[in-house]
C-alpha cells in the first residue's frame, strides 16, 4: 500500500515529486523508514551510522513537474561589504 506526500527534491533541479513514506505502525523501524546500525572505531568511540532501509517503505519518488527558477533581478545575495547591509539600514553611529 503507498502512503503518498508532496514533497520538493533537489536534484538535479528543484521539483514537485510525489513520494512514498514509511509505515507509521511498522514494529521493525517505528514509522522512521528505516533501521540505523551504529559502529565505532577501534577504540570504541562513535564512527558512524549505517542506515538500513525497512521493507515497509520503497524510497521512491516520482517527478511531477519541475519547479521555476527565480528569475535574475529577483535573486538576493547580501553584500557584506555594503555597510548598509542587506535590510537597507546601518548599525553603526552616524559619526
């Protein structure tokens, strides 16, 4: 059975995609999708997690349609050199 949701992906450009999520009443991975194994190194400390994918959940997602890109004039970066900064006000004092 598919429990489906919107959801935006990334890669290789923004888009809508129809995904599936996990089983919230799964007993093996508790609805998260999946079953983390965490190891250590050789001297026991923490190294890492591997995540296991629960067979109640596939992963899989479905591109609806790609989602535009902002146009050139409507992009904001903040330029930190400008000492009015991006709001259009300064912190400093006025002399």
């Amino acid at each position: 059975m598919i429990r489906p949701r919107l959801g935006v992906v990334g890669c290789p450009r923004r888009a809508l995609a129809l995904t599936d999520t996990p089983r919230p009443d799964c007993p093996d991975c508790d609805g998260t999708g999946g079953i983390e194994h965490p190891y250590g190194d050789e001297t026991g400390e923490y190294a890492g997690s591997d995540w296991e994918l629960c067979p109640c959940w596939t992963g899989r997602r479905v591109v609806l349609l790609p989602l535009p890109r902002r146009p050139r004039w409507l992009r904001r970066r903040a330029d930190y050199r400008d000492p009015w900064g991006p709001a259009g006000y300064s912190d400093e004092p006025p002399f």
